[in-house]
C-alpha cells in the first residue's frame, strides 16, 4: 500500500460499497460505522450538518424535507433535488456521498485516498457516465477509470477461475438499474460480448408496486388517500422496502403501522398482510420487463441460450426468488451463488484499480475487453433529410475499435463540411445525444457527390473516441477528440436556472399548448420505458421554457418543432 493506491467504488442508487486489492485479493472496507454497504443517502440535520449513510437514511423516516435518496437515478437529467432549504443537482449530492467514502476510505486505509475506479450501470449513456466522473472530482478523486457494473461483476468472479473457459451471462437488478451483459472467459481473458439493460428498472420499483397496493388498500378500507401526505409516504415506502426483504425468505409478511393518519378527528391504523405469491403478482411485469435486454444481448452476441455456462446474479434485489426463478425458466440455466450479490461489482472495480496501480500483474490478473453500448455516428443528409444518423461504430462492438466510413459531397462546389458527433439508437440524430462537432475546409470545389470525405472513429478503453476527417484529392485533414469520461466544466458549475417561471413569459400563451402536451407524453408509462426519447423530450422541454423566460422567440420555434417531431415520433 502507498501512495498510488486505487480503490474501487460501486457508487449504486440503494447503497454504495468500496473495495481495495490486499494480497493480490480484494477486500471490502469498512465505512465509520464499521459496515461494509453504505446506504446511498445524504442528509442535512438540525445544526445544518451534512449527514450521511445510516444516519441520513434514519433521518429521512423522520426529516424526508432535509434528505436526499436514489440521487443515482436522477443523474443526467437537469432535476434538482431539495435538501435542506436547498436546491442541488444529482452530480452534487452524488459527489457529497462519494467526498463520504473517500473519508471514510482513507481512515480505514491509514492513507489519504485520491484516486478511484467507479463502476456505471452498463446502460449509461455518455452523460451519464460523464456526470459520475464529474460527482469523483468533485469529491476529491481522480477518476481512473468508469467500469461496466456488469464487467466488474465478472472480474470478481474471473479472478478466482482464471482457467475457466465459458459464456457468462451477468444479471445486474439494483435499485434502480438492470443490466444485463453477456461474456465470454477463456484463458484469462474476459472479453464483454455485448450489453443491454434498462436504467428506469430497479429494486425501487419492486417497492413502488408494493406502495400503491397497499394505498389502494387503505383507500378501500378507510376512504383516505395517503398518496398526498408527505409524511405518510415515507412510513409506507419504509414499510415496503422491509416487507420485500421479508418476501424473499418467508412466505408472508405483516405490515403494520399504528397511526398513519386521521379521519374526522380519529386516529386511523394501516394493517396488512402480504403473501409472497401476492408480491410476485402484483410485480409480474416488472420481471417480465428483463427479457427484452436479454434477448438483446443474445441476438447481439451471437450466443444462444443453450450455450450459456454460467449465471451471475449481482444487486441486492437479484435476492428476490422470483427473480432467481424466472431467469431459470427463461435461460433454462441455475443462475450460480459463486458471487456475493451486494459485493461482486466493488471488488471488480478494485480488480481493475490494482491492475492499473500495478498491485495485480497483468499476467497474475485477468485481462478485460468491453463494448461499447451504445451506436456512434454523425449527423448527414440522406432523402432529403438533414438530421439523418449515420451509423460508424455500431453498439456492442468491442473496443479498443477502430472504424472507417466514406462520404460524398452534397452540393456543387462544397468547400467545408461539419462533423457533428451522436451517441444513440435513432434515425433522427436530434432523438440522440450530441457529443462533439469540427469542420474540414479545404475541399476542392467540384460538382456534388465528386469530392470524397474519409471520416475515421477510434475509441479506446480509456473512453477517448478520436473521430477524424480526410479529403483523399487534397490530403486535408481535421479531428476532434473526445473524452467520453469528460465533459465541458461549465456545464456543471453553471447554476440551474428556475424554469417554472416560463408563464410570466410575454411568450408562454402562444407555446403552453405545446409544452402541456409534452408535459403530459412524458408522464406516459410507455415513454417512462423509451429512455432515450424521454431524456430528450426532457430537454427540450427544459430549453423551451428557458427561451420563454428570456424571450427570445427564435430559439422558442425552433425548439417547438424539435419537440413536435418527437412527440409525432412517439406516436
């Protein structure tokens, strides 16, 4: 142990663990309270000190105002979240826990703790991803390196079965992410074949469910709905998430709260009793909806079935039986116990910081491949459409990956062209995340579709996508590189601005319509599952409302537009 210590952190949506490689093996560190998993939860108390962990967790049953939970599952959208008499972003509460374990980490270890691999469902996007690395610096750390959750599951597993040579599918449910990824292991070697998943999927919708029965229960019963009692919410979503950890080794559960409300000056009790057949009911779709991700990995891999070895299941909620049930049923596969399901993804970060800190050789260790998992491309104009994605490197490609693509001029006497950069699955590049533009000048003025445009993608492990431009005729050249762990600072340290004030906008009655009717699409249980559309819908909602305020109508039509073809889209 010195100075160069990295250590692996699983910064999830329920908890949040941390791992370091002693004696070639990783160990789990303890937080103050001397336990290994660390509620993911911040607090203000009282004095106005930050509190976090169990005490804020406890807190929150009490002071739901002055705590912040799940903050993971707001990350890459523009919400804030209030803590206190405050506002913050999910990239500040993010960094406040990981600011938690890097003290935390550094008093157990005996040393000052700098430097971090964190592990990322394997479904964020770039955003997303840049945003958990923006959440380490902020809290102190370099950020050595962002690690599949799924990946790292593997490489817990790997570095115990280094001769091991079989298809590994890893089943990644937490609290508010799944992820599935399919792998192959031979000769130390794991090599990611390809990834799927749902990031509005987690353990937290488990609850959910549980939540809403038990509301309509208490309706049925009393006449009173608690859904708008803040302080009732709370005990219910306590009570919820106990009784699904009682659902998995019993076969019924009791909740009980004594007084949870009042009707005409009484006081009113909420008493249940849950089966776990009716649990298994009521969340049926929920694990029904894990088979799309999985047929994905499937038909992307290449792999059947049939030919899966082996089963990882990682995440606190893959304790459920059903969930062990139904993958059974669905791969025809016992999903395996060889690792621990709350452990298995902060020791693999921590493979992958000893192998970088040099504690674990490489040729002792285990070596990595993954992919990427999601399509990149740039914008061009194709049928006459100007916001056409065409595709360079498609999803669940391997990297390191290095990929060519020609273009054609696409007018007479064209001299430049510009190369916009997208990250996503849809046609229209405006349904896609931006990444990154530059312009090639230079090109001798021919008629159009004569002059030729190489356009080159190279993207690395380190998460560095270099994308170039050559003109063969001229040998003019241009790129742009892109740290796909990085992202423009202002974006962070800029202060959300208060959107809400959009209709007192000498512009708002012209646009409500619009804005209501997005509003309402993204409240649409079949958009909460097209995360791609949502995000987006979401910003352009966002930047709307922002237009109005500073009345600039201009950008407020072109945006009205934007959000009209998505909601045609959405159809």
């Amino acid at each position: 142990m010195g100075a160069n210590t990295i250590i692996g952190i699983d910064l999830g949506t329920s908890t949040t663990e941390a791992a370091v490689i002693r004696d070639g093996k990783p160990m789990m560190i303890v937080n103050f309270d001397g336990q290994v998993i660390t509620p993911s939860a911040a607090g203000v108390d009282k004095e106005g000190q930050f509190v976090f962990g169990e005490k804020a967790k406890a807190q929150y049953l009490l002071a739901p105002e002055d705590t912040v939970i799940e903050a993971k599952r707001k990350i890459g959208t523009k919400e804030t979240l209030r803590m206190g008499k405050k506002e913050y972003s999910p990239v500040e509460i993010s960094a406040m826990l990981l600011k938690y374990v890097r003290e935390y980490v550094s008093e157990s270890l005996g040393e000052d703790i700098s430097r971090a691999v964190i592990s990322v469902p394997a479904y964020f996007d770039d955003l997303q991803r840049q945003e958990t690395v923006e959440a380490g610096k902020r809290a102190g750390f370099s950020v050595e390196r962002i690690i599949n959750e799924p990946t790292a599951a593997s490489l817990s597993y790997g570095i115990s079965h280094m001769d091991e040579e079989s298809h590994i599918l890893v089943y990644d449910l937490g609290g508010g992410t799944f992820d599935v990824t399919l792998l192959e292991m031979f000769g130390g070697v794991v090599e990611v074949k390809a990834s799927s998943g749902d990031n509005r999927l987690g353990g937290k919708d488990f609850d959910e469910c549980l939540i809403q029965w038990l509301l309509s229960q208490f309706r049925k019963k009393n006449g009173k709905d608690l859904s708008k009692d803040p302080a009732a919410m709370v005990k219910l979503k306590e009570q919820a998430e106990w009784c699904k950890k009682e659902l998995s080794v019993r076969d019924s559960c009791q909740i009980v709260i004594p007084f949870i409300a009042e009707k005409n000056g009484n006081p009113l009790a909420l008493e249940e009793t849950v089966t776990a057949e009716q649990f298994e009911e009521m969340t049926r779709e929920l694990v029904e909806r894990t088979h799309a991700p999985i047929d994905v990995v499937l038909a992307d891999s290449g792999v059947m079935a049939e030919e899966i070895d082996r089963i990882l299941l990682v995440g606190g909620s893959t304790r459920m039986p059903m969930i062990r049930r139904d993958i059974e049923a669905y791969l025809h596969t016992e999903p395996s116990k060889a690792v621990n399901p709350d452990y298995a993804v902060a020791e693999g970060a921590a493979i992958q910081a000893g192998i970088i800190e040099g504690s674990l050789s490489r040729e002792e260790g285990i070596i990595m491949t993954d992919v990427n998992p999601y399509t990149l491309g740039i914008r061009v104009l194709c049928d006459d459409k100007s916001h056409y994605m065409s595709i360079v490197i498609p999803r669940n490609v391997t990297i390191p990956v290095v990929r060519k693509s020609i273009y054609y001029t696409s007018y007479d006497n064209q001299d430049a062209a510009k190369i916009e950069v997208y990250q996503g699955e849809h046609d229209d590049v405006r349904l896609n995340h931006f990444l990154g533009e530059f312009v090639i000048s230079g090109i001798p003025m021919r008629p159009e579709g004569e002059e030729r445009i190489e356009v080159e993608f190279s993207y690395n492990l380190n998460g560095m996508l270099e994308v170039s431009a050559r003109i063969p005729s001229s040998g003019e050249e241009a790129s742009v590189e892109i740290n796909m762990m990085e992202y423009e600072q202002e974006f962070f340290t800029e202060a959300a601005t208060d959107v809400t004030k959009w209709k007192e906008s000498s512009l708002a009655k012209e646009y409500r319509t619009v804005i209501r009717r997005a509003e309402r699409r993204l409240k649409n249980e079949k958009v909460q599952n097209m995360p791609f559309y949502k995000d987006d819908l979401e910003s352009c909602l966002y930047d709307l409302k922002l237009a109005l305020i500073e009345e600039d109508q201009d950008r407020a039509e072109e945006l009205e537009e934007d959000i009209l073809d998505m909601l045609e889209e959405m159809e």
